[in-house]
C-alpha cells in the first residue's frame, strides 16, 4: 500500500493538452460557413454573369430589333432587376457567413491564448514582456481574423470572378482569349508577382465592356 502511494505520488503530473498548431484545424472546424460563403460568391458571380449578358442583349435590340425600343429591351431589364436584388441578396449573405466564421476562428484562438497564460509559470513572464504578449492577443490575433474572414472570401470570390470573365472572353472570342493570356506567362518572368494581378484586372475590365458595348464587334475568324 505505501509502494502504490510513493509511486503515485513520484508520477509526474499529466500536462495539459497543446492547442493545434495550424491554423487549418480551426478553419476546418468552421467549414460549413465556408462552403455556405463559396455557394453565395457562385450564386452572386452567377447572377453579375447573366446581368452582362442580358446588358448586351438589351442594347443589341434596341439598336437592332424590329420590335421597337421599349419591347425588346424590357424584358432584359426586368430580368436585370430581378438578377441585381438577388446579387445583392447573395453578396451581404456572403460576406455574413465568410466574416463570421472569421470572427469564430478568433474568439476560439483567444480563449485557447487566455487558458494558456493561466497554465504558464512565471519563468515565461520574465522572459516574455507584457507589450508582446498584448500585441500577440490583439494584433496578431486580428490579423488572423481578417485572414480567415476577408482573406479566405477574396481567394474564391477571384477564383470565381476569373473563371465567368473566361466564359465571357471565350464565349466572344476563343482565339482572342488564347492571345490575351499568352502574355501572363512573359510577364511572370519580367515583372514582379505584384504586377499580374493588374494585368488580369485590365483583361477582366476588356471582356466586360466588350459584353456591355455595342459598338465593339470582335470577329472570331
């Protein structure tokens, strides 16, 4: 009986379990809002797609059609209005479920923070002074926040936004889309990384008005 005791008391004491160490594991555990945000921005890159469309078609029948000028651009613009509220609809629902689920990564990390400052001896707070340990739980903090809110929504929104302004670029003009972008790999060699965004952006910019003018008529041949 006094063995069992002096070897129970000679244990060492159980430390507590370390947070995880990437930030995936808590993006992970907020995934749904992720996948509800992404479904938001598709519905949202969706609905501005068809506006584009529905631009052009109603100009083209007001300078073109037979019909006269009030019936063939009222139908596209009653269809506009209808794809603009549900844009705006899909564009607030996005950022309500990216931001949030931002702002739940937060809130979980500063609690994990706080419950490991209590657990630490003070050996760490002569080392560590009380300016960076604040700035650790409100900068850094914040920053990560903005990261898993605003930052994961921008990487999809661009994804999306990239890949209906190729269904506009292509659906005008394969070949002239295939020139557009040969550059992009030129450019990457010569010009910083930071340069290539705007490059993009220019070419976005191009197949939008392209779409929304009816003046400019680009033959694929």
């Amino acid at each position: 009986m006094t063995n069992t005791s002096q070897q129970s008391s000679s244990a060492p004491a159980s430390q507590p379990a370390r947070p995880p160490s990437r930030l995936s594991h808590y993006l992970r555990a907020h995934l749904s809002k992720y996948l509800l945000g992404a479904l938001m921005l598709g519905t949202f890159q969706l609905a501005m797609n068809r506006i584009d469309w529905l631009s052009k078609q109603a100009i083209d029948g007001i300078f073109h059609s037979a019909e006269g000028v009030t019936a063939s651009a009222m139908r596209p613009a009653l269809w506009m209005l209808a794809l603009a509220v549900v844009a705006f609809i899909t564009r607030v629902a996005s950022r309500l479920f990216m931001f949030n689920a931002g702002r739940d990564v937060e809130y979980t990390l500063r609690a994990e923070l706080l419950a490991r400052l209590h657990q630490v001896g003070m050996a760490f707070y002569r080392t560590l002074s009380a300016g960076e340990i604040m700035s650790r739980a409100t900068n850094d903090l914040t920053q990560i926040r903005l990261l898993a809110g605003f930052g994961v929504m921008n990487v999809i929104n661009v994804l999306f936004a990239l890949g209906s302004a190729l269904q506009i670029m292509v659906s005008i003009s394969g070949r002239l889309t295939l020139v557009s972008l040969a550059t992009l790999p030129l450019l990457m060699v010569i010009f910083p990384a930071e340069a290539i965004w705007p490059a993009l952006s220019v070419i976005v910019t191009m197949a939008l008005l392209s779409v929304r003018s009816p003046g400019i008529t680009i033959d694929p041949a």
